[in-house]
C-alpha cells in the first residue's frame, strides 16, 4: 500500500513537472531588482500581448525582431532562439535587467504590471500580467503561467498555483483564453530583504571564522603548555658541576 501510495505521489509530481505552457514569463530575480527573465511562446502570442511584429516571418527574422525589442527597453539579451514543439514554433528569448520595476509599460513589456518594493523589514512583490485589451487576438488552447525564483525567504505569497516549491520559487497560471480576454493573471509574494546566498555564505563565513579561531585556540594552548613545562624541567634539574682538575 505505501509502495502504490509514492507511486502516485511521484507520478503527480512528475505530471507537474512536464506541464508544457505555451506562452511563459520567468524571472530570476535579485534583492536589488535586477535578473534575468526568459520568455517563452508562439510568435502568435507574442503578437496578442506585446504586438510583436511579423509573427509568421522566417526564423532569423523572429530573432533579429526579438533581439531589437528587448535591447530598445533597455535589457541586455543574453539568447535568442526558434524551437518547435509538437508542429508549432516557439519563440525564446533570454535577457538581463537591472532594476525589475522600469520594465512595466516597455515596448517588450506592454503586457507586464511589476512592483518590487519595500515594506517594513520586506520586499513585497506585485503585478498582474494579461494581454492589452486592443490585442485580443491569438491561438486560445493551453496554459499561460509567470513563474519567480526569488532571493529569499519567502513569507507570504497571493495565491501561487503550487505553493512554495524547492523552497524559493511560485508560479501563477491560468488557461490563454482567460488572458486573451483580458483577464489579468494577478501575483505577488512577501519575501525577506536578505537574500539566501548572502545568508548562506555568511554562515559559512561565521563557522569558518570560528574554526580558525578554536583552532589559534589550541595552538596557543598548546605553545604556552609546552613553555611552563620546559620551564619547569629548567627548575627541576640544577645545572651540572664541572669539576676541576
């Protein structure tokens, strides 16, 4: 029975895991508002919620196309790239930025509401993101989803489809024919302003540093030891007398 049991357990999660979305945004980002985002979709959609242009041309034009979008809002593209999935073309594009909250209202972002902002000792993350309500148009079949690994701990978040998954990531999703309509997929999410690597290297710093002193410890111990017993032979046995001849 607990053997079937795991086997479901394992088989949801690799359902889960072998979601295919057909137009996604994820971002990696930092404490500071900077990271790296990578958006992926039909060149059909990119036209319905970015008005991306010439979404039937050849690939080298999508990417040059693509490239030219991203780099004019002010992120610096790290790839570019045309893939296929199950008869249909998809467009990939990676990029970094270096502050989360000048992407909203670009022209690679006309569909994207982001805010990372401080609240008290936190970060609080919100946004809504949906196709503009003069781009309605587009292959309606599957899921949409935005999807965050963010820095550090996260406190709180506004409903994310699975939760806290591995510890620092939500997502948030919803059918297309939702956002095509004009239904906003809304996220957010409370995290701390201390970022996991920061802490971790910082514990590892602190258990370095007590290691090296425990260890001056001992050395001093052990040399200070050595000189009160050497010392105390000096005492114990009196020098020889030489005698005369």
């Amino acid at each position: 029975m607990l053997g079937r049991l795991c086997g479901i357990v394992l088989l949801a999660a690799g359902l889960r895991a072998c979601v295919a979305y057909e137009y996604e945004h994820e971002f990696w980002l930092d404490v500071d508002g900077s990271g790296t985002v990578f958006v992926t979709g039909r060149p059909a959609l990119w036209t319905a919620f970015k008005g991306f242009d010439r979404p039937e041309a050849d690939a080298s034009a999508l990417r040059q196309a693509a490239r030219e979008l991203f780099e004019r809002s002010g992120l610096r593209v790290r790839k570019v790239a045309v893939t296929s999935r199950g008869g249909q073309r998809y467009l990939f594009v990676a990029a970094e930025f270096d502050d989360v909250n000048r992407l909203a209202g670009t022209a690679a972002f006309p569909d994207l509401q982001i805010r990372l902002s401080p609240e008290g000792e936190n970060l609080r993350l919100a946004g809504a993101w949906g196709a503009p309500a003069s781009r309605a148009a587009g292959p309606a079949e599957g899921l949409m989803a935005v999807r965050f690994h963010l820095p550090s701990k996260i406190f709180a978040h506004h409903n994310a489809f699975d939760g806290v998954e591995r510890g620092n990531i939500v997502a948030w999703r919803q059918d297309l024919a939702r956002g095509l309509a004009g239904q906003p997929l809304e996220f957010g999410a409370l995290i701390g302003q201390r970022s996991i690597l920061f802490s971790t290297v910082s514990v590892f710093a602190a258990a370095i540093a007590g290691s090296v002193g425990v260890l001056a410890l001992a050395l001093y111990w052990v040399l200070r030891t050595g000189r009160r017993r050497a010392r105390a032979v000096e005492v114990a046995v009196p020098p020889r007398k030489v005698r005369s001849s």
